[in-house]
C-alpha cells in the first residue's frame, strides 16, 4: 500500500509541475487540439487508407488491436476504479470534461501507441511522426487535467504491448 501511496505522491507533484508552467495557456490550446486527433476520426481515417491500398494485415492488425485494447481499457479501468484529478485533487477542475469517470490507464494515450506501433510496423517511416505524436497525446491529457503521469505511462505500455504482442501473432 505504501508502494502505491509512493506513486501517487509522484503523481501529484508532478501533475502540479505540468500545471504551473510558464505558458500553460499556449500548452492548453494546443493540448486541446492534439487530444482531439487521438478522439477517433484518425484512426477511423487510417483504416480506410489501409482498406483502400488493400493492406489486409494492417486492417486486421488495427481492428483487433482496436477491440483488444477497449477491453483492457474498460477491464482496467473497472478495475482499479482511479479518480481523475478533479476528484482526487480538492478544488481542481479540468480543462476538457472527460468521458467517463475513472482515469486508470489514459485511454487517449493506449490507442495512440495502438495506433503508432501497429502503423509503423506497415510503414517504418511513419514512427518518425507516430510515436511523438502519441507521446504528444498523453502530455496533451496531463495538461487538460484529465489524466495523471502514470494513467498515460499506463496506456503507452498497454497500447504499444498490445500491438506488438498481436503483431508477433497475427501477422
């Protein structure tokens, strides 16, 4: 128990830290913007594309990685049930209104890696451009005080496992 009072402790301070920087109004803006390319017309985007250029594996890859993870997403955050910052934390509100109650792990962020390993495992170019926006999108959810560290820590290790695990075996 005191392993995980210890994380939270980091958790706090460290959401603190993202909050009072010098140009969080900037940082808001643009958080905001790149949390909504992770929302779902992207991905919606990039499946088409794959359908289009006939790249069955991706397509494959994608859909089941897509329903692998809202399983472990829904399952974790059933399970470990962690209040977002506005609960946890008296007097704070959010930037953004979050869609659901709990925030253990960042749903934003797992889908994002989903996204990044699986598409640069077609395109190995891409993970130039995937991997920093999908790092880029959990520190958008930290800044729209929706999300502590290690939700978005969590949902980088669960989507980037996940889509390496189902590459191995199934394409």
């Amino acid at each position: 128990m005191r392993f995980l009072q210890s994380i939270h402790n980091y958790d706090l301070l460290t959401f603190e830290w993202f909050l009072r920087r010098k140009h969080r109004n900037v940082a808001v803006r643009v958080s905001r913007v790149i949390s909504f390319t992770a929302d779902g017309p992207f991905y919606a985007a990039a499946a088409l594309v794959f359908i289009y250029l006939r790249s069955w594996h991706v397509v494959k890859l994608l859909a089941l990685g897509f329903i692998v993870e809202r399983t472990c997403y829904a399952v974790f955050k059933s399970l470990f049930k962690r209040n977002r910052p506005p609960a946890a934390i008296p007097g704070f509100k959010s930037v953004v209104e979050p869609s659901d109650q709990f925030s253990f792990p960042s749903g934003h962020t797992s889908a994002a890696f989903l996204m990044a390993t699986s598409v640069s495992f077609a395109i190995p170019g891409a993970a130039w451009f995937l991997y920093p926006w999908a790092c880029s999108v959990g520190v958008a959810r930290v800044t729209l005080g929706v999300h502590f560290p290690t939700d978005v820590l969590a949902g980088a290790i669960m989507g980037h496992l996940i889509a390496t695990l189902l590459i191995g075996n199934v394409i």
